[in-house]
C-alpha cells in the first residue's frame, strides 16, 4: 500500500509541477524529492507533508484522512 501511495504521488508530481519545480518551492532538491517518492524511498514525516501540504495549494485542493476499521483482521 506504501508503495502505490509513492507511486501515485510521484505521477502526480510528474503530471503537474514537476520535481524541479516543486523542489524550488519547498526548499528540497529534486533528486531528493525523486528519491524520497522512489520504490524505496522513505520519506520523513516533515518532507512528505510539507510536500502534500504543497500540492494541495496549488491545486486548490484539501485533502481529509479518516481512520476506517481494519476488517482483514479475523
């Protein structure tokens, strides 16, 4: 699930403002953002929501994350 959430967003990334650009805005490198959004990137809270955070802005989106029961579970 980790991996497709990466693989989303990196797409997104590549679709719209692109790891240069996005990079310039939130003070990271693009190979940095390239890597952390990567099959085995492994991106710190901090960076991954002030990414998020980012994107939302400039689609003009907000995202809400809500908890749902785990029912694979028993």
């Amino acid at each position: 699930m980790l991996d497709s959430g990466r693989a989303i967003l990196r797409d997104y990334i590549k679709a719209t403002v692109g790891f240069e650009r996005l990079g310039a805005e939130v003070g990271s490198s693009p190979k940095s953002l390239i890597r952390m959004f990567g099959p085995s990137g492994n991106p710190q809270a901090r960076n991954l929501f002030n990414v998020i955070s980012h994107l939302q802005r400039h689609a003009g989106l907000t995202l809400h994350v809500t908890a749902q029961p785990d029912h694979s579970a028993g």
